[in-house]
C-alpha cells in the first residue's frame, strides 16, 4: 500500500475527521447525560421549595413568570412558585431572583409567607469566589450574624455599612449587596403577583 504523502491536505482532512468522530461521541454523551442531569435540576428546585417555604408537605399551585427592568434598563426575570397545603392553605410562594455579584450572578429562591415575611432562602446558584457562596447560604439565616428570616422587606433589607440594619458577610460587602438586592427583588415581584384564593387555587387580586 502507497504511504500517504504528507501534504497540507492529508493533515486537514485527518484533522477534520477526528473533529467529526469527536464531536459524535460528545453529541451521544450529552445526549445519554441530558435527562438525569435535568431530572437532578427538577428535584433540587422541589427540594429547595420545600426548604424555602419551611415545609415537606406542599404544593405548587401555580408558577407565574415577572419581567421587570433594573436601574440600568436590564430586564430581570422572576419565578414566583405559589405554595399551598395539603388542606388548601395559602402558604405563599418561592420566589427565583438573580443579580450580579462580585463574580458573577447569583440566584437566590426566597420563601415568603402571605404576609411577604421572609421564611428562607438558598442559593441557587454562584460565580462568587470560592467559600463566599457558602458563607452567603449561611449567613443570612435564622441565628446567622445577617439574620434576615421573619423580616419583610417592605423596606429594602441594606447592610450597615449603606445605614441599613443586617451585617455584611465579613469582607465580601459586595456580595452581601447583592444578595440583598436578589432579595429585595424577589419580594417586590412576589407582592405584583395576584396571591391565590385558598379554596380554588385560582389567582386573585391582592
């Protein structure tokens, strides 16, 4: 058999056939990979549901969707989750809330009760730096040094350091201003959604 010459030719087309065969073989695996990955994503989200809300025995009745434009014109998406009991009672809702932090986005879930006080939260997601996603999980939590469970934010929740009343996470005030902005925002959505009626389900007027 004639060996192949070497050629710019023969080295592209070798180059562009391990591209093919490589590009397939990822293609299958994200295809094989897809659906645990998301069936992980739905459970998370559930389990951080129930979290929020203080509760393992809820309902989401309803999912609603909130556009609403920050200070610099960017829209910012809401996902308020309406909770009720197994009796029908309105528990109030989880609310997804993304802003920029210091790396990058944070995505906090807030639960609130009817009356907007803030029940828990968890972080969704970070770009922080390392540790600081962690300390921010932690921080702001019942008995934590940023306490916010039990507060509504009618009026916007700000760190000390601005005149405001909760501790910013030790060296990271930037983080702590953006999660309490995600905060703020979650709640300001979750008070412009129509709160459902505890016996139908169906959304009403507030």
């Amino acid at each position: 058999m004639k060996k192949l010459e070497s050629s710019l030719l023969n080295m592209v087309l070798v180059l562009t056939g391990v591209a093919v065969v490589m590009g397939g073989i990822l293609a299958y695996v994200n295809h094989l990979t897809e659906g645990p990955i998301n069936e992980q994503k739905v459970k998370a989200l559930a389990d951080g549901i129930k979290a929020v809300m203080v509760c393992d025995d809820l309902v989401v009745t309803k999912t609603d969707t909130v556009r609403q434009n920050d200070a610099k014109g960017k829209e910012l998406i809401y996902i308020i989750y309406q909770t009720q009991d197994k009796q029908g009672k309105d528990l109030g809702a989880a609310v997804e809330s993304t802003t920029g932090g210091f790396g990058g986005d944070l995505k906090v879930l807030v639960g609130f009760n009817p009356e907007g006080q803030i029940l828990g939260y968890t972080i969704l997601e970070t770009a922080e730096t390392p540790g600081l996603g962690a300390k921010a999980d932690t921080w702001f939590q019942k008995g934590g040094k940023g306490d916010i469970i039990g507060k509504a934010p009618a009026e916007p929740l700000t760190v000390s350091k601005d005149g405001g009343q909760v501790d910013a996470i030790t060296a990271s005030t930037i983080t702590s201003r953006a999660f309490l902005l995600a905060v703020n925002n979650a709640y300001k959505a979750y008070k412009v959604t129509p709160a459902p009626d505890s016996e139908t389900g169906a959304s009403k007027k507030k």
